[in-house]
C-alpha cells in the first residue's frame, strides 16, 4: 500500500468512528433474538399499552427463563431503534406501543389507562414549532389528559 492509500483508509476509520460515536449509525449489527421478537410480537398485538411489568408477565409463558431485566433492556432497544415507542406517563410508569406510525394517546387520570386516539396528525405542528426554533424538528408527540368514559360513568 502506498502511503496515500494508507492516509484514505485512515480517513475512512475515523469518520466511521465519529459517525457511530455521534449516533450517526449503528455501533454493531443486530442479533436475532427469539425472546426479543416475543417481546415485539406482544406489543403489535396488543392495544393495552403496557407496562415493562405486564409484557414481563405474557412474554414468561412462553420463555419460562427471561428475567425483568432482559425485558426491560429489549423495550428500551426497541423503542431505540423506532420498532416500539415509549411513553412516560403522570404515574412515573413507562408504557410501550408496538403502533408505530404517528398517533396520539389519552391517558386517565384517575384509573391510570393509556389509550390511542384516533386522530388526524398534525404534522403542521412541527412546521409551526419550527418557525420560533432554530433546530430542525423532525416529529411531535402528544398525549391528552383527563378522565376516561369509564371513570366518568363511576363518578
């Protein structure tokens, strides 16, 4: 190799360094894990927005073995790499959404339930917030608050 070539090929090692370093890609490909598609597979199907807890709970039927923990890590990875969302909630407790695409959320206050509303986006709102910004943004979320028809019926 001459030493030009060398230069370039130590070029091309540092910028993909800083890329991955700066969040630009991924550090290391992703390995299949069945444990972590289980995971998933319970979020699409499922409407009930739930808790680290709760998906704990359905996915060990099936992997007797899996720790809290395992379960806690492959939310927080899936929601990373936009496979899942995750959303903190007014009871300190963090739910997740195998729904995707931009959609909103009502949560109750009194009963605690997380739900999706069916809504248009609004995707104006990120031009708007833009115009007296001096980022770019890329995506909004929102979730309404109040009392759900079933609390209302209680009271």
């Amino acid at each position: 190799m001459t030493f030009f070539s060398e230069s370039i090929n130590i070029i091309v090692i540092i910028i993909v360094i800083i890329y991955v370093t700066k969040g630009g890609g991924p550090l290391a490909v992703l390995k299949y894990s069945r444990q972590r598609e289980a995971i998933k597979e319970y979020l699409i199907h499922t409407n009930e927005h739930p808790t680290a807890d709760t998906v704990y709970m359905h996915v060990k039927q099936e992997f007797p073995n899996i720790s809290l923990g395992t379960v806690y890590r492959n939310l927080n990875l899936l929601a990373d790499i936009g496979e899942a969302i995750k959303i903190s909630t007014a009871d300190g407790r963090d739910r997740f959404d195998g729904r995707t695409q931009p959609h909103y959320h009502f949560y109750c206050k009194e009963c605690g339930c997380l739900r999706d509303l069916d809504l248009e986006t609004m995707e104006r709102i990120n031009e708007l917030a833009g115009k007296n910004f001096d980022g770019m943004i890329e995506s909004h979320s929102i979730t309404f608050y109040g009392k759900c028809g079933d609390c209302i019926k209680k009271s």
